[in-house]
C-alpha cells in the first residue's frame, strides 16, 4: 500500500480504532457497576390521634409510593464509590414516601434528590468512607436514628478477627458527621460524633455494641425555626441474641441513657430536664429470604424527650411533627408503645407487610397527652 493511501485511510482506521477503544472501556466498567432499584406502594390508616390540647386529629387514608435507584462502581479490590437517588421531600429526610395527589398536585412533577453520595475504601482489616452513607453504626431499629436519615461525613473502622472458641471478632468504628454547617470553623457547625465496640461471640450468634454519641449545637427545632441550640451525650449499650438459627428467632435490646445535665438550661420545660433515658426491646420469628417465608416481630419502645435528636429518629409510629413551625420533620421521642410486624414473601424479590403501631406520649405538652394508632400495608419489590 503507498503511503498516499495509508494517510487517506488513517482518519478512518483512528475513528473506528477509538470506537473500539471507547465499547471497550466502557464494557469494562459495566462490568464493575453493580446497579440497584426498588419500588414500595404504601396505603395507610390513622386514627385516635389526640393533640396536646385534647382535640383530635381527623382519621386519615393515605395512599403512598417510594421508588429508588442507585449504583455502585468498584475500582479494583479496594474502592467503591456509591449514589442513590430516590423520592421524597427534599427537606424531609425521614420520609422518602410521597402521598398520591399530595406533592405533585394536578399531576406535576415529582421531587427526586440524592439521597446517597460517597466513596468507600477498604485495606485489610481497615474500611472507611467520607460523604453521603448509611448510618455507619450497628443498630438494631430505627429508634435511635431512621434508616431514612444518610449522615454526611467521615467514618472509619477497624475489624480484629479474633476466633477464639467465644469470641468472634472486635470491631471499632468512630465518625464525624455534620448535621448543619456553620460557614464557619468547625467546632460552630451541628454536628454529631459516633464512637462504637461491637463485640461478636459464639458464631455471631450474639451481638454486643456500646457506643457514644455527642451531638454538639444541636437546634431544638428543625429547618430554620430554632430557638436554643444545646447539646446530647448519649450513651448507648444495645445487643442482638439469635436465640434460635431453624426456625430463625431473634431477640434485641437497646438501652440509651443521654448524660448532659440540663437543670441548668433555661430553655428547657423543668417537666423534661430529667427525661433522657430510653429502652427498645424487640422478637422476631422468620426471615424472608424465599417464597413462602413469614416473618413476624413485636417491638415495645420507651422513649423519654431527650434519649435521642427526634428529627433523626423514625417517624414512622405517630403523626407528631413539627409542622406548627413550618417544618415536616417528626418529633419522635417522648413516647411509649408498640409495633407488631407482619411480613410475607411472595418471591425473592417481592414483599407484603403489615405493620401496626399503638403510642403514647410520656410527659405533656399541653393539657393532654397525645396518641395514636396506625395501621400500614406495604408491597416491597426490589429490581
């Protein structure tokens, strides 16, 4: 071939060279994407929910969805990065659910946000992560902190096999995590700090995992409308007993005791400056991991006001929030009651749950305590 013809052919022999470079390349990282997607269609009853004044809430129905889809990239061996997107109230972060006919009225559109951003890294018994994650410390419900809630930080954590004929492993993990940022020096922002144990024995049969939390410039009203800023020391001593692997039944507790002494905070009811302690016991029957299995669990929560930040908390077991200072987040502390759990597995991917809860409040806010029952049925499919 002459060299004039080799030089005509060039830009098309590079055109389709840099084709097959690019398919390549990106056959490559499809290969290392793993991608997820799940769907909950949600319908929900209220009723006898008393307000502190009293009166009564009107019963409600509601019809509700959430959809969420999300990726995870794996560089090598060693490093992951990670984002979800799903549903929901952008300013609401413990309710990715939308209400038909709520927020998209008239058939509008619908708000969808990030609810997960971050990257992972891993290197011998060593893992860690800095951005938007997953609550990064064992629990063992919502309680404390709502599985809806993704702290945006630094977190790290050390896992020492140990494998003695007791005694499984020994984990450490400790975390930064700013709730609001001050434009200012560091120790000015809301943030919180995480510090846990979780001690594994017999198997991992048994699961114990005391931690601290400090919790620093917290507002004691969420979005905007606060009033003081104050502070949480909470500690917390909660364990998992598998009591039975066939069939499958677990028991778990969580005990928190907040150790801030707020007698001298004028900003806080003298009725609530001792109310900081809180218990979570909980049994579960079952799993769902094929067709055909059931899974039951009954919860009993005792709460006090400050045992835990109640806008990071689930509000999943009353309709209490603070929507009397324009903000949708709930205020889920300061209650006691109960939740009952009933679940079927229609495949490996497909869920029915019944979920009923029945609340009361500790200590008033008004002239009366507010309660509550709820009932919810879900359809749980995952992609």
């Amino acid at each position: 071939m002459t060299s004039d013809k080799l030089t005509t052919k060039l830009p098309l022999f590079l055109f389709v060279f840099g084709i097959l470079l690019n398919v390549s390349a990106q056959h490559k990282i499809l290969e290392n994407i793993d991608f997820e997607a799940d769907f909950r269609f949600r319908v929900e009853q209220d009723w006898d929910s008393r307000k502190s004044d009293g009166t009564y809430r009107e019963d409600r129905t509601r019809m509700r969805y959430r959809a969420r889809i999300g990726a995870t990239y794996s560089y090598k061996d060693w490093a992951t990065v990670g984002l979800r997107l799903r549903t929901g109230n952008p300013i609401k972060q413990q309710d990715p659910q939308i209400t038909l006919g709520d927020v998209s009225k008239e058939f509008g559109t619908l708000p969808v946000g990030f609810e997960k951003v971050y990257f992972k890294a891993k290197h011998k018994t060593f893992e860690g992560w800095i951005g938007k994650n997953t609550f990064p410390f064992e629990k063992n419900n919502e309680q404390f902190w709502s599985d809806n809630v993704f702290p945006e930080g630094v977190f790290l954590k050390n896992t020492i096999p140990i494998n003695s004929c007791i005694l499984d492993a020994i984990s450490l993990g400790a975390g930064h995590f700013i709730v609001v940022a001050s434009g200012e020096s560091l120790g000015k922002d809301a943030y919180f700090q995480g510090y846990q144990t979780n001690l594994s024995f017999l198997d991992n049969r048994l699961n114990i995992f005391p931690s601290f939390y400090f919790f620093k410039n917290i507002p004691d009203i969420p979005d905007g409308a606060a009033t003081f800023v104050f502070d949480y020391t909470i500690f917390h001593l909660g364990g998992k007993l598998n009591i039975s692997k066939k069939p499958n039944i677990n028991w778990d507790w969580d005990y928190y005791q907040n150790l801030e002494d707020y007698n001298n905070n004028p900003n806080i009811p003298q009725n609530l400056k001792d109310e900081t302690a809180g218990f979570v016991s909980g049994f579960s029957y079952g799993e769902l991991k094929a067709k055909g299995d059931w899974f039951f669990k009954l919860t009993y929560n005792y709460l006090q006001r400050y045992a835990a930040v109640d806008f990071l908390t689930q509000n999943d077991w009353a309709r209490w929030d603070y929507s009397a200072f324009d903000s949708p987040d709930g205020r889920l502390t300061n209650y006691k009651g109960f939740e009952f759990v009933a679940a079927y597995s229609l495949n490996k991917r497909m869920n029915l749950v019944m979920k009923y809860y029945l609340v009361e409040q500790l200590v008033p806010y008004g002239p009366s305590l507010e309660n509550g029952s709820r009932i919810r049925f879900d359809i749980d499919v995952k992609f």
